[in-house]
C-alpha cells in the first residue's frame, strides 16, 4: 500500500480510538490506565530476544546471551516476594485467560476432575470451554446468594468422598472476595485461586493474601492477569509456595507450551510492581473507599445496588440490579455517551443488571464531588431510559465533558523520576 494512503487508513482508524478515550467516563472493572512510567519499557528491544527454560536457573544450551536476560526473572521475584509473600513468581504468560490454561496444562491430566466457579455467580464463563476442550472434567461449585460465597461444607464433603483433583476459582465478578479458609485441602489437591481482579487490594493488603494462611504444603497457586486493580501490563503472573507445583510447572511453561517470552511485558509488570510498592496502599485505600461511596450515592438515588450485611464492596467493584427490560437500554445509553460499563445477566445481580469499576477513575484522584456526579448522570440516563427518549441528552453530554477534564493519573512517580530511565528505552 502507498504510504501515504496507508496513513490516511490508519489516522481514520486511531484518531477515534484516542478521541474515545479522552472522552469517555471510564467506568469498566476490567481495564486500568498504565502510567508513563510502567509504558517506558513495551518500547524496549528486548521483546526481540529469546529465553528458553527455568526462571529459577539459567539453562543449557540457551540463547547465547540469554543468561543477561535470566536477571530480569530474578527481579521480578524480589518485587513479588515483598508485595505478595511469595517465594516463586513467574510472569512468562500472556494474559489471564493464557496463565489459566497453562496451568491447568501444567498441573492437570486429560480425564481428572476438578471443582471451578460458576459463570452464574460470577465465574469467567472461558474456564468451562477450555476445561472440556482440554478433556478435564468439571462440577462447578456450589454457591450461598445469602451469603455471597460459596457453600464450604458441601465442597468439603465432596473433597472427602470423590477424587477431586483440584479447585480453580477464577472470578469476573467479585464485591467479596471468598473466605477460602474455609476449604479443608488436602496437600494434594491443587488450589488455583485467579486473583485478577483483586490482585493490587491483595498486594496492599486490604484484602486477605492467602499466602499468609496457607502452609507451605499446601497446593496453593495465586495467579491472573496484571492489568486490573494492578495497573499493570496484559500480563501473566503466577505466584506459589508449594515446591511440588514450581517442580511440576516451572520447565513446562516454557520450553513446553511458550518459546517466546514476551520481555518488554515482564519488564513493564517490574516496573508497575516497583511503583505500587510506593504508592499501592494509598490508590487501594482510594479504590475501596471509592466503590462504596459512589454506591452509597446510587443507593440513595433509587439503584438497587447489591450488598451484603450494609457493606456494599471489599473491592472495585459494584454491582447493581435493573429489571431485565431496562438493563441493555441503560447499557447501550451507556454507549451513546461513552460510558464504559458492562451489562449483566447472572443469579448475582438478582438475574439482570450492571457491572461497574472505579479503580481507574481513583487513579485520577476523584472524590466525593465527582462521584456524585457520576451517580447524578446515572439517575439521568436511567429516567430517560424510563421514559424511552434522551431529553436529559444536554445536561448528560455537558457532565461527562466536565468529568473528563479531570483525567491525571495520581498515585505514580514524578515526571523526573521517569526521566532518569529515557536512556534506557
């Protein structure tokens, strides 16, 4: 294609994707804005070099060079270690949804059983296909919509009777996160708990960090992507203490199911672990703080927003049920001015409803004032969906305008400090 023609192509196709994003109301629990300086290092060259093998020794017969790599590996374990307690951490998978299915590669055989979170309750609604595409069997586990978790006694109770080999717990949704002291494990059933939506509130300790109830004997694997309340890189992360799940995992990562390692992403998540290390406990304290202030002001606005025991989240997120024949027209108002949110049909939003995040809006430091704004442009919309028509059109336009002119992220390093590391990238 002729270059200029080839510009003009794709200056049509990003300048809406950039004006998009200064205009919206960002408000999805499953995206974060990475700062300046967790983005220096995706333009790094090392993304071009390769790495076979261990993270916990440099192999033979490797990439000749590769052994400067391997001190990247060594770092980013020191930086887990502090924030997570852990003592492996292994951050050569891609996304999420890739750590998952790499683990159960890893841990799992082809006719074993396993215990998983229901897609009903919350459950990423992949792990169901990807456990039958890769020929391990399932039951989903039983949940209380009382007491929004799950039902530990019949698990239990299952554990002891059946030959169940583990239990994967991979949460989209989660205002609670599950008292898993509850399970009673055994040191050979495997426990992967998919912590990527709560894995900054953990590493700030505003929510339990299992590592620090689980024995070194226990099978226990804390894992997930690293883009959520952890403003990080789409990145992989699994962490561990069990020696038995490092043997089993560590040399089948890779040379087995990946080649090669995407380095300028395991070079971003260091660099966003560092910054959260000085900042986490703070943004995390925002964050909570946050969700249930903007859901108080729902609350008193007329939403259904769900809760339990008068505590309406632990975490980022809200939840809030609509009547089924409102929802998706709240939802695609949402669209028409750039709301981004998630619509929602499971037994935890009492059938029908809307998923919203605030860790991205706290990163900019919003308060009180702008979180009744929101509600305010909530209330707005939903009348209108009421009343199937956009006369609050105007008045909705001109907040969300108003709330985007408050866009800088907090909670990261000075513009100096991110200025010592330009030679480098």
């Amino acid at each position: 294609m002729e270059f200029q023609k080839f510009y003009k192509e794709f200056y049509g196709i990003y300048k809406p994707i950039i004006e998009f994003e200064q205009n919206c109301l960002p408000l999805c629990a499953a995206e974060s804005e990475i700062s300046d300086f967790v983005r220096k290092p995706l333009s790094s060259f090392v993304q071009e070099k390769y790495i076979l093998g261990s993270i916990l020794g440099h192999s033979k017969n490797n990439f000749i060079g590769s052994e400067k790599l391997f001190k990247i590996y060594t770092l980013l374990t020191d930086l887990c270690k502090e924030l997570f307690s852990c003592k492996y951490a292994d951050g050569r998978t891609l996304t999420g949804v890739n750590t998952i299915t790499t683990l159960l590669m890893s841990l799992f055989e082809i006719g074993d059983t396993i215990y998983i979170s229901s897609p009903k309750y919350g459950g990423h609604s992949s792990m169901p296909k990807i456990c039958k595409r890769l020929g391990i069997n399932f039951l989903e586990m039983p949940y209380d919509l009382e007491k929004m978790d799950f039902c530990y006694d019949e698990i239990n109770n299952n554990l002891r009777k059946h030959s169940i080999k583990g239990i994967l717990i991979c949460l989209s949704d989660m205002i609670f996160q599950p008292d898993l002291s509850q399970l009673d494990l055994s040191t050979d059933v495997i426990l992967i708990y998919d912590a990527t939506q709560v894995l900054g509130l953990i590493a700030a300790d505003k929510i339990t960090n299992y590592f620090k109830l689980f024995s070194d004997e226990c099978s226990f694997v804390l894992a997930g992507s690293t883009h959520k309340t952890l403003p990080g890189p789409t990145n992989g992360l699994i962490m561990t203490n069990s020696q038995n799940i490092i043997r089993n995992l560590d040399l089948k990562i890779n040379p087995d199911y990946l080649r090669s390692i995407q380095m300028h992403q395991v070079l971003s998540l260091i660099f966003c672990l560092e910054e959260f290390s000085i900042f986490g406990k703070e943004y995390m304290d925002a964050v909570v703080k946050n969700s249930n202030v903007l859901a108080g002001y729902l609350n008193n606005k007329g939403f259904e927003v769900i809760e339990r025991n008068g505590v309406f989240s632990d975490t980022h997120q809200i939840f809030i049920h609509m009547p089924f024949e409102f929802t998706h027209a709240f939802y695609l108002d949402c669209q028409l001015y750039n709301i981004t949110l998630n619509e929602r049909y499971s037994y935890i939003y009492n059938s029908s409803g809307i998923r919203l995040g605030v860790q991205q809006i706290s990163r900019y430091g919003w308060g009180n004032n702008e979180l009744a704004s929101v509600s305010e442009i909530f209330k707005l919309i939903y009348e209108d969906c009421i009343l199937g028509n956009h006369i609050h059109y105007s008045k909705i336009s001109n907040m969300i305008k108003e709330l985007a002119n408050h866009k800088k992220l907090k909670y990261t390093l000075s513009s100096n400090d991110v200025l010592r590391f330009s030679n480098l990238f």
